[in-house]
C-alpha cells in the first residue's frame, strides 16, 4: 500500500531534480525547514524552500565529488513521521573520507512536508569531513 508521505518525499526529489519550485512549494510547507547538525558550513536550520534547496545544491555538490556509496538500512513510517537509517560512505582521491550511519528524519503536517532533519552516528566526523572538504565553520556558511 503506497504511503502519501513516501510519495511527498518522491515529489520533492523530483521537483528538485527538475528545479520546479511551484512543485517544491505544493510539497513543502511555507515555513518548512532542514536541520543538519554540527559545527560545519552546513550545519544549522534552513527555513524556507529556497534554503532548502541551497543546502541541496551544497551537500550535492560536496558529497558528488566525494564518491558517494548509500546503503538504505531501514525505513519507518507513520502518519506524522518517516524516517530512514543510512550507511553512507565516501572514496575521496584526497584521501579524506566520511564512513558513518545517518538517520534522516521526515515531519509532515496538512499535506506537506514540513521539516526534514540528520542525525549523525558520529557528530565529530561529520564536522571534521565537511570542515575539511569546505573549510573552518566560521569561514562560510550555506
């Protein structure tokens, strides 16, 4: 039996893809944020599609240089949540890579997707990954 948020998130993916922003704001709620965690330029709360799609761009760009390999452990539902477990992997030629498990957090109200959230398995080598590939913290912020 399909599950409407499964189908949210699927819409999203698309919509981005295809850089369709009436189709992100039919998905995402107006005030719809992505936490992501840590000390790195990524880190913090992006409130807002255009936010959204900027960290997108910015982890997309990152970790597409970075040989990516993702193994979907497990996958949950409910009416309010979706949430996936992660392994995730990177083969920099640099030498300097990120092996850990992500848990991907999915929060939906009235039809949309309303925030999306990591939590990292190892905190300390996300930040150490993502400062080098991008720099100190306080350097640059996405």
């Amino acid at each position: 039996m399909p599950n409407t948020n499964l189908e949210l998130i699927d819409q999203f993916f698309q919509a981005y893809g295809a850089r369709d922003f009436v189709g992100l704001r039919q998905v995402w709620a107006a005030d719809g944020r992505w936490v992501f965690p840590g000390r790195n330029p990524l880190s913090g709360s992006k409130e807002g599609v255009e936010a959204i799609v900027a960290f997108f761009d910015a982890m997309g760009a990152v970790m597409g240089g970075s040989n990516i390999q993702v193994e979907k452990l497990v996958q949950g539902v409910s009416d309010a949540y979706v949430v996936e477990g992660q392994h995730v992997w990177t083969n920099r030629d640099d030498g300097h890579n990120l092996d850990h498990q992500w848990c991907v957090l999915w929060k939906f109200a009235n039809g949309k997707i309303v925030e999306g959230r990591h939590l990292a398995s190892d905190q300390y080598a996300v930040d150490e990954f993502f400062n080098h590939v991008l720099g100190k913290a306080s350097d640059r912020k996405f």
